[in-house]
C-alpha cells in the first residue's frame, strides 16, 4: 500500500503515494466487508478485455486509456490473512466468480481507504472443483505418469450441467453457432450421444458457445 502501478501489479510503472495514509490492521478488515458479494467493477487497462473489438492491452501499450463499462463481478469473500504495518504489505485469500480482477478488487479496496495498492503475487489455488491439493509436483511429471495425469475435457466441465442435441444440431454446435435457448441457468454441457461438443450459455431466447470442442 502507499503506491500505485498502471497496472494494478507489480509489473507495472510504480508511482509513490508519499502524503497516502497507511490504514490500521482493524480499519483494512473493516474495509473488506464492503468489497463482498455483487460488486461494479472497471477491468484494468492492461487486461485482455474488449473494447471496441480491440484488447484493452493493445491501447495501453500505446500509452492510451479508453473508456471502460464496469462490469458486474462476485467476491464471495475477501479475507485479511496477514498485515505488515510497517511494511504496508497485506495478503488476502479471495474466493470470486469468473471475470473478477483481483487487482482491480485490491485496489479499489485501498482507494476506498484514501490511499493506492499494487497487487505483487497472486496464487490460484482452485478453479471450479479443480484445487493445488489434487496437483502433482513438477518431479513426478515424467511420461508415464503425464499421461495418467491428464484430466479430460468432460472430466473438467463435470460439474455443469448438461443437454442433448440431435445429430442434425451437432453441425450447429460444432460450429459455434446460436441456438434456440435449453432453459438452463449458467454454463452447461451440450452433448451428442457419448461426445461432449462445447459449453454454451443461455442469452435471452438463444444459446450463445463459450468454447466449442468439436469440429463441424
């Protein structure tokens, strides 16, 4: 804390904040407590987000800002693990919904604080039902074991649910087209008989295709 970076971590360009208050241990958690559930959130200017059909990194390459939407993100918790005063370092653990920026969470947190924040690691432990407790170390990885450790893409997506298409709607999928929506709340499965084709979501009245797996 008591510096900013353009983007948001430490690989950015650092500035400063020397007149920034460092907050208190009690004032940080408190703070949290404001940075939990649905929240509006800006997504950096050095992230692969689309503006204008261009990535948003592209622009801030050239040293341009483009006006950006916030866009709705779910922080289920943020927890202060540890607080170094002195050092003005923090770790939090954040257990968050897809497109949340930790960075951008981090340091919104420490503007609401009167003061900047960088983010200067960040570890993901879990995605979805996937978590390091289940992962290999990298000195078990030769060939043999590599193979057994590969998790197939159904394997993946298990936890979603799932619908049936015809063999005639499979050309469709495979090809990422838009589908009359299946009525199904999130991101689900789309299979054909034993084969799993893509993940697709509903929107309104139609199925859009996140990721297509199969080819038409």
């Amino acid at each position: 804390m008591g510096a900013v970076s353009d983007t948001l971590d430490a690989e950015g360009s650092i500035t400063p904040l020397p007149d920034a208050q460092i907050p208190t241990e009690d004032e940080l958690r408190a703070a949290t407590r404001s940075f939990t559930g649905d929240l509006l959130q800006v997504p950096p200017m050095a992230s692969a987000v689309k503006v204008g059909g261009e990535r948003l990194y592209k622009a801030h390459r050239r040293g341009e800002k483009v006006e950006r939407e916030a866009r709705l993100v779910t922080v289920h918790a943020l927890d202060l693990l540890s607080y170094d005063e002195g050092q003005a370092t923090a770790t939090f653990h954040i257990r968050c919904g897809s497109g949340t920026y930790a960075r951008s969470l981090i340091s919104d947190l420490a503007t609401s604080l009167g003061t900047g924040a960088y983010l200067t690691a960040l570890r993901r432990t879990e995605v979805g039902h996937l978590s390091v407790e289940g992962a290999p170390v990298p000195e078990t990885l030769a060939p043999d074991p590599l193979h057994n450790r590969i998790i197939h893409s159904r394997d993946v997506v298990g936890h979603l649910s799932g619908v049936e298409v015809s063999a005639e709607e499979r050309f469709a999928v495979c090809n990422g087209q838009k589908m009359a929506a299946f009525g199904v709340d999130g991101h689900y499965r789309v299979e054909c008989g034993d084969e799993f084709l893509a993940v697709y979501r509903d929107d309104g009245e139609i199925s859009r295709a996140e990721v297509v797996l199969c080819a038409g």
